[in-house]
C-alpha cells in the first residue's frame, strides 16, 4: 500500500511518513487511462461521473496524512487523461477552454486526506 520514510521528529516524537508506493501508483495510473479510453464513446458527464466515483475510493484507500502530493498527482493525471481521450472522440479537437468549461459544470473530485496519522 504505501512506503514508509523516516519524517523526523513531532512534537518529542519520531514520526515516519506514508506515501504510495511508485510502483503501485504508475498500475492505477496506467488502469485509469485505460478505463478512459474504454468509455470514452459515453457522454462526458457521465464519463465524469464514473471516474469520480473511481477517484473518491482511491482517496479513501490511500489518503493519509503527507501523502496530498500523490494524491494531487493522481488526480492531475485523470484530468490530462480525460482530455486526451475527450479529443479522440472526433476530428475537430475540443480546446482547454471548452474541456474546463466542462469541468465547471461537471467538476472533478478534489484530494482529501481521511486518515491523519498526526493525533
């Protein structure tokens, strides 16, 4: 699940930091573009939708404390995924302008930390 590093000290104690591990990451990165690219022919709300629902398991399963960086990382990459497979869909490519305007109405889910290992 995650790789522990020494973070130092906190408070009068050694605490160790969690972070995914590279290698678990690079798998769900590369089993997201291919989901993506498996539904991409949906409407873009719906892809949305699904990929949301994707996006808050994977924060429940990995997000503890110091590691918003993946997290944050994970969801940059599906947005930039989604883009890539949104403009495969035709030959007239839809512009960033258009692809965040969907995002407004049709937003993202944002990283969240559940688990704190700070108390």
């Amino acid at each position: 699940m995650t790789t522990l590093t020494p973070g130092g000290l906190y408070e009068t104690r050694f605490v160790e930091l969690a972070n995914t591990s590279s290698k678990k990451l690079k798998a769900k990165m590369q089993a997201a573009k291919q989901w993506l690219y498996e539904h991409f022919h949906e409407k873009p709300s719906d892809i949305i939708e699904k990929l949301n629902v994707k996006l808050i398991g994977h924060y429940r399963y990995y997000g503890i404390s110091d590691n918003h960086n993946k997290l944050r990382r994970f969801q940059n990459y599906c947005r930039r995924q989604l883009f890539i497979a949104l403009n495969r869909r035709s030959q007239k490519k839809l512009t960033w302008e258009k692809y965040q305007n969907i995002l407004k109405y049709n937003p993202i889910v944002e990283p969240k930390i559940y688990i704190s290992t700070w108390q």
